[in-house]
C-alpha cells in the first residue's frame, strides 16, 4: 500500500522587529509511491508559497474544491508565537487534503 506523509513544522521567524519581517515552515515529505523518485524530501517554504499553490490548484481544480488556507492577519490578538503555531497546522492541514 502506498503512503505519503506530508508535515508542517519548524517554523522560523526572518528579520524579527522589522516591517519586512516573515516566518517559513519546514516541509517534509516521506513516501513509498513509486512515482516519486526521492522517498524523502525537506524545503522551507513561506506562507505566500502556499497561497501561489493555491492558486494554481484553483486553476486547475475544475469542479474540485481546493481546501482553504488559514488566515493571512497581520493584526493578531495574541502572542506571535500562538499565530505562528495556529497557521503551522493550518497549513499542515492544507497539504494533507
């Protein structure tokens, strides 16, 4: 039986304090499907990233629907850190539908 992981994790803040400032997540994947030649993977990925993915799911869903991503805020009520961890399993959860 096939299986494919896909995970969500180690997210890291670039250029904390500054307007310019953004988080990227650690994406790993681990499968035994033949149709990947490599049965591991690790990239870092930012949250605009997912929303180009997105994109180009939509375009090519058809009558499918494409999961939604969490919210993009850059007005959070509460601590960085809870945002971060929210959008983390969000996004996790994104790439696992």
């Amino acid at each position: 039986q096939e299986l494919t992981t896909v995970r969500v994790q180690d997210p890291r803040v670039h250029n904390e304090g500054s307007w310019n400032s953004y988080v990227d997540y650690k994406i790993f994947l681990h499968t035994n499907s033949k149709a990947f030649t490599a049965k591991t993977s690790c990239v870092r990925r930012r949250y605009r990233e997912f929303s180009w993915l997105r994109r180009q799911l939509q375009k090519n869903a058809g009558l499918v629907p494409v999961p939604e991503l969490p919210g993009k805020s850059a007005f959070f009520v509460g601590s960085t850190d809870e945002f971060i961890e929210r959008r983390r399993q969000g996004l996790q959860q994104f790439l696992q539908r």
